[in-house]
C-alpha cells in the first residue's frame, strides 16, 4: 500500500509485529492464509489519519499482489490497483495440472531464509542470493520422500511446507483463500501485469477474463520476461505510476486508447489490442510419421512412436514458465536429443505465421501404467536449429481422467498457456512431447502414491498415436494480422 512518510506513530503495528514473530517462534507460518486479517488494521490506521484523504492504492508483485487481491474486493477504500506477476487462484500456483510444482514450493522457503539472513544488504545482491539458493535447493529435487525435502534444503523442519504436500489438509486452507479472493466482485479499476514466462501467467489471464465477465474494463500488460525479468524491468513502477495518476488524480490521458498491451516475440514489438485474446482462427498442426507436423489429416495407418519416461531420471525443465532466474526462453537442443522426448516438427515456412493466445495439444496415447503424465512443449525452430521453447503444458493421467477410446487408447487435451508470437519464414513449428519437466512438474511416480510419502518408481512406456483413427494435433491460434 503506497502512502506518504510521515512520523505520525502507529502503535497498532507494534502489537502486529510481535504476534508474528511470536507464532514464528512456534513454528507456525503464516502464509496464504491470514493475509486480509492483517492488512484490516492498516487500512482502519489510514482511514483514522487526518492527511487521509479516502483513497488508497494498491500495487506490487507476486506476494503483494496476492494480498492485494485478498482485501480489494472488501475495502471501498480501494480505488486503483496493479496486481503484477501474481493471481488470485493460489491452489493453481501451487499445484498446476494437478502435479505439484516442487521447484517453487523449495525455492520459497530457502530465498526467503537468505533474505533473512542478509535483509541489510543492498538490493542488487538478492540476485546472489538467488543463485545461492539455486544451490541449495538442487539436492531436495531427487530425494525421496518429498516430505523430508525441508530438513534436506534447510536443514530444519518447515510446517508450511509440510502442509503443502498434504493436498487433503491443504484443500481447508484453499477453500478459506478462495473466500477471501472475490475478483468479480473487485470495483476498482485493475491493471494487470504480466510475462509470457512467468508461472502466474495462466491464473492471470484468468483473473482478467473473470473481470471482464463481471462487466469491468481491465487492463492487461504482457511483455516477454519471466517472474524475476518483469520485476527488473521496472514495468510495474511505471505503469502503476500512469495508472493512479489517472484514477486518483484524473489524469485521464496518462491511460493508452487500448487497454490491452503485449509483446510479440519472433516480430519484436508491441501490439495493442482492445480485449484479449485477439480474434484468431484455430488451427491444427497434426502429428505425422518421422516427426513430422504438418496441417493435412494424417495418412489412413501411420506407426506410432513410443518411448520409457523413467521417473528415476526424470525428463528435466528447459527454460520455460517456472520460478527461477534460469526461466525463459533458452536452446532445447540439448532437451530434445533425449531419449524420452520425441519432436514433431513442420517443413520451413513460407510465409511469417503469427500465432496470438491460448495453445492446446490434443494427443491420442497409451501408457502401461494408470498414473502418468505427458508434457507438451511449443518451439520456434531457426534456421540455425536453435529450437527456443515458447509455452507448454501437462496433462496428469491418472483413472477416470481423459476420454477413453473404443480401442482402449486414451485422448488428453494438454493445455499449454498461452503466447504471442511471429513464427518468421523460414523458420519451423515444432511440438515437444515427453512426460515430464522435472520439477517445475514434480516427477509422475507412476504409483499413484501420496506425493509427499512416496518413495516408490515405476518407470512408465508411453505410445503416441498419429493416424486418421487417431489425429493427435498442435491446435494455434492464429491471427489474420501478418503485418511485416
């Protein structure tokens, strides 16, 4: 909450303070769970203060903008809001897909103990900090069980995060998060900002669309960084700036005639848009023989590809939506020579092809085990080969999940997020298929065991079908806007 210094005093915070650290001192954490309680006190503070002049501001990533979406919808004090790189669906974040994203839930509690240990540092050295605690938390990734994975990192116990690998205790807090968090009810103008690599992205975008449903006028900003890119770009001061000048000042014209702004990679630039996602018609690039992707129906029989995902050597993330500083676009060259990672990829392009929105891959398989994942990935292919990831999905298998064919193979739609890019001519589309990105996806056991207490690998034999029984496609959303 943005306000003036003053030296008025505020005797309320003292008390705050020490009930936090004495339930810390308890081992009791709070996280996602008290955070409106605790922003109360500070809005009835401002509205007792004789400079006050009845309109508060909110603005912040990540954790602030979560707690900023905890007391928007509740505080007629609200009057302007810029929630960046965060969401208001919290269980999502956690558990995208319905796997558990390990490299987050590690990375928290381990940055944050380093900011502890080193808060009087300049600013500039918490992105040493980060690379220490990369360090730190690479050992947690392949110890089993997951539930010993604080003591292993940390070298003590974390209740929180030991919470979080319940699912079944976690689902009361979730319940009591989701209650605080009314975004259709937010009146407040809310500007949204975000990356096409930041691991909020999907939740975000659903954050907008809700807003919009609710009848609001939201505005969106996507540019092509990933969680920590977007805080560097500084993107949040100013577009927070020109927003509360034109919702607490009236400065109307600060606001661009769209209110929505993203970047298109592959055309590099910026394109503003009335309402996302621009109209696009969607397309299917379908699965061929040889690792082919092209937009004809496949042939009649084609033989299908198979490989084992070994859940012991598990198929590793390669850039991608995920938090950490190795986020983002990077070569998966490397990814794709992998045994358990096979590449349908089209002939080169004749013409630019801009593919703005949500992505999906709909993918006829079968596996030998009942709990199983498989992954998609999109890739824009130079010519050079360079193979650079732009978004990409999960689909977790486990029974009743997907649609069962009459000849026992299974159909999963994998949604992949969404991006905005010009795929440049001659360059190829390419579609990554594998059943892992380890552990921005935790690892499929293939036991269907807790996730915390399993200790546990089957390693899973996974068959691709890509025939006119079965059409497995890469599903774009192309734009007609091909502008040079």
């Amino acid at each position: 909450i943005v306000v003036p210094t003053y030296n008025t005093p505020v005797p309320y915070l003292d008390d705050l303070l020490r009930s936090f650290e004495s339930q810390r001192a308890e081992g009791v954490e709070l996280i996602f769970s008290d955070d409106a309680s605790t922003s109360r006190p500070t809005l009835e503070w401002l509205r007792e203060q004789s400079w006050f002049d009845g309109q508060v501001a909110l603005w912040g990533g990540s954790y602030l903008g979560i707690v900023q979406w905890a007391i928007a919808a509740e505080s007629p004090l609200v009057k302007a809001m810029v929630p960046s790189i965060t969401a208001s669906d919290l269980r999502s974040i956690l558990y995208p897909d319905d796997s558990v994203d390990l490299g987050l839930m590690l990375r928290w509690p381990a940055i944050f103990r380093l900011l502890d240990q080193y808060r009087n540092l300049p600013r500039m050295m918490s992105l040493l900090m980060l690379r220490q605690a990369e360090q730190a938390v690479a050992p947690g990734f392949s110890h089993l069980p997951l539930i010993e994975d604080d003591d292993v990192v940390l070298g003590q116990r974390v209740e929180y995060f030991r919470e979080w690998l319940d699912t079944r205790r976690m689902e009361e807090l979730w319940q009591s998060a989701v209650m605080q968090m009314h975004v259709h009810d937010v009146t407040a103008p809310v500007h949204l900002i975000g990356g096409w690599y930041d691991f909020f992205l999907r939740a975000q975008l659903r954050d907008y669309a809700a807003l919009r449903d609710a009848g609001r006028k939201p505005y969106l900003t996507i540019g092509p960084w990933h969680h920590f890119e977007t805080i560097l770009s500084l993107v949040e001061v100013r577009e927070g700036l020109d927003w509360f000048d034109a919702h607490l000042k009236g400065q109307t014209h600060r606001l661009r005639p769209d209110p929505v702004r993203i970047y298109v990679m592959g055309a590099d630039e910026w394109r503003d848009y009335p309402a996302w996602p621009p109209p696009a018609t969607p397309t299917a690039y379908y699965l061929q023989a040889a690792g082919q992707l092209i937009d004809d129906e496949p042939a009649i029989y084609s033989r299908p590809d198979s490989y084992r995902y070994d859940p012991g050597d598990p198929t590793p993330i390669c850039g991608g939506a995920f938090f950490s500083l190795d986020a983002g676009p990077c070569d998966n060259r490397p990814l794709e020579v992998r045994p358990d990672v096979l590449t349908y990829t089209s002939p080169p392009l004749a013409a630019p092809l801009e593919v703005i929105g949500p992505v999906c891959a709909r993918l006829y398989v079968r596996s030998s085990l009942e709990y199983t994942d498989f992954f998609a990935r999109l890739c824009d292919v130079a010519p050079s080969g360079r193979s650079t990831n732009l978004c990409d999905g999960l689909f977790r298998v486990e029974p009743g999940k997907g649609t069962l064919q009459p000849d026992g193979t299974l159909c999963v739609e994998i949604d992949m997020w969404a991006t905005a890019c010009r795929f440049r001519a001659g360059h190829r589309i390419r579609l990554q298929v594998s059943s892992g990105a380890h552990p921005r996806w935790n690892r499929n056991y293939g036991t269907g065991e807790p996730i915390g207490e399993c200790v546990n690998l089957r390693a899973a034999d996974q068959t691709i079908y890509h025939d006119i029984e079965h059409p497995s496609a890469l599903l774009l959303p192309v734009t007609a806007d091909q502008r040079r």
